[in-house]
C-alpha cells in the first residue's frame, strides 16, 4: 500500500504536465489558412512543418506564436504520401522543438499537443499501439506505426506527440475513422529535409492508367486503360488492354499494390513486368520514372 497522500500524488501529476506543456508551447504554433485552422511546430528556424491534409492547395498560409503574433507563411514543399507538409516563415524567433528519436512503447503516456489561436491545446492520452514500419495508400513510407488513444480536437492536428520527458516523437495526424495516428520523429525529419532542398518527394511513375481486374485463374491484377505515349509504361512497349500479373516475379493484388510499390526509391529502378496480353502471358522490363509535378 502506498504511504504517499493520493490528493498529493495527484496534483504532482497535474503540475508536472502543465510544466512539460509549457517547456514545448513555444515551439508549437497555430496554421491559418482561408478554409481551415490546425497545428504545426517549428523544425528548423524560419521552417514550420505541419499536417499536408489540412493544407489548402492554394491561397494566403500564416502562422500564429505563442501570444498571438501572426506571420506570413509560404509554402516550402508537400508531401501527401507521408501528410507532411514545410512552411517557410520569416523570423528567426520561433524556437524549434527537440524530437526524440527513441522507440515509444504501448502503454506510455503521451500528451497531444496543439495551438488555438496563441494558446497551446493540450490532451492526454495514451500509446495503443506501436508497431514496425508501413506504408501509406499513398505510397509513403512511414518508419513507425503508432497509434493514440486520446481525444483529440481538430485544431490540434499538425501539432506534436509529447513523451513523459516532454520530448517530441512524431506529428499528430487524423487517420482513418478519425483515429489519432503519429507520424514518428524519422518520418518528419527525413521529409521535411528533402522538402526543404527540393520542394517534394520523387514518386515512380509508370505513364499507366490502372483499373483493378479478377483473373480468371484467381487472383487479381491491374489492367491498362490508357497509356501515356511519353511515359515509361510506352517506352517498354506496354499496350491498353494488357494486364500486369507480376511485379519483379510478385504477384499484383490490384492497383493499390503498384501504387505503393513506386516509392522515392523506384524511381530509375529497372522492373520485370508479368503481363498478360490477348490471354498470352509476356514479360516485359521497364524503367521506373519520375512523377511530374501535378
């Protein structure tokens, strides 16, 4: 049994949130754009990084500090596959927040953290899962599965996941059915680089236009219905009607499956195809191009 007083033991508690709530405030700002109102926080200085969902694809960003100053914000590079987003912002006294890179374990307790306006929003909530890396349906590589258990508020999205050190793991993002996902410290520090020396993240690209099919011997597979005459998918001589069954002697479960295979690093990649052409089975190699700027 303990001898420690439980309304003691409790504001103990309380206080030392409120503290690790304060320490990381600074870092941490409100993203105001025409049709939404989320989070971000300060990577680098004069770089906010932030939820790319939320982003509208065009108009006026500005960001909101800590007691209410407003800045214009620009836009420095986005990256759907991944919900990252990097914002350029003129002042050098924004405080970049420090990321902590250890592995976060189920069970640990952890406090969202965003800003409304010019004040922090904080929630606590728990890890409910933390698993290995995955891929997005995008194609994104994200170097962690973690997963919260908090309730959190739409304003906060684009903010930070706190561990009981007050140190930062990742950027709270909705996933499906609202579900709290984080997108770890590697993920953030990775894309966010790459988006600030070139602007967005290289994605294959096939020159295909892809419709799910049923193979007759089971299974299912990714039919041509329009073929780029510039892109790769041409240049290897691929034809509307053909149906790829195999990608590098895998088999394709559909078009999903392709899509997440063409990641930042198949492009220039070389790729033995397994079609099937009028019934007749073909393989072809292609190489993997770059995704054009939409």
């Amino acid at each position: 049994m303990s001898n420690g007083n439980p309304t003691s033991m409790l504001r103990d508690f309380s206080s030392a949130v409120s503290e690790l709530v304060a320490r990381a405030a600074p870092g941490v700002v409100a993203v105001h754009s025409e049709r939404s109102r989320t989070s971000g926080f300060v990577w680098r200085p004069g770089l906010v990084v932030t939820a790319e969902e939320a982003l509208p694809d065009d108009g006026e960003v500005a960001v909101v500090t800590r007691g209410g100053e407003t800045l214009p914000a620009r836009l420095a590079g986005r990256d759907p596959s991944t919900d990252v987003a990097l914002l350029r912002v003129e002042s050098g006294r924004l405080q970049p927040v420090t990321f902590a890179f250890d592995q976060i374990r189920a069970g640990a307790l952890a406090v969202v953290l965003g800003a409304q306006d010019g004040d922090p929003a904080a929630a606590l909530g728990v890890v409910s899962l933390a698993g290995g890396a995955w891929r997005s349906l995008r194609g994104g590589e994200i170097d962690a599965r973690i997963e919260l258990d908090v309730a959190m508020r739409s304003r906060s999205e684009g903010g930070l996941a706190l561990d009981p050190d007050g140190r930062a793991f990742g950027m709270v993002v909705f996933g499906p059915r609202r579900r709290a996902l984080v997108i770890p410290s590697a993920t953030v520090d990775r894309v966010a680089a790459r988006l600030e020396t070139h602007g967005r993240i290289a994605r294959g690209y096939l020159g295909l236009g892809l419709q799910p099919v049923k193979l007759d011997e089971g299974g299912a597979g990714a039919m041509v219905m329009s073929v780029d005459a510039r892109g790769p998918g041409a240049a290897a001589g691929i034809r509307q009607g053909d149906v790829i069954v195999a990608w590098n002697d895998d088999p394709v479960r559909g078009v999903r499956s392709l899509l997440r295979a063409l990641g930042p690093d198949s492009v220039g990649a070389t790729v033995r195809l397994s079609l099937k052409r009028g019934g007749e089975p073909l393989a072809i190699e292609l190489t993997v191009g770059e995704r054009p700027e939409a």
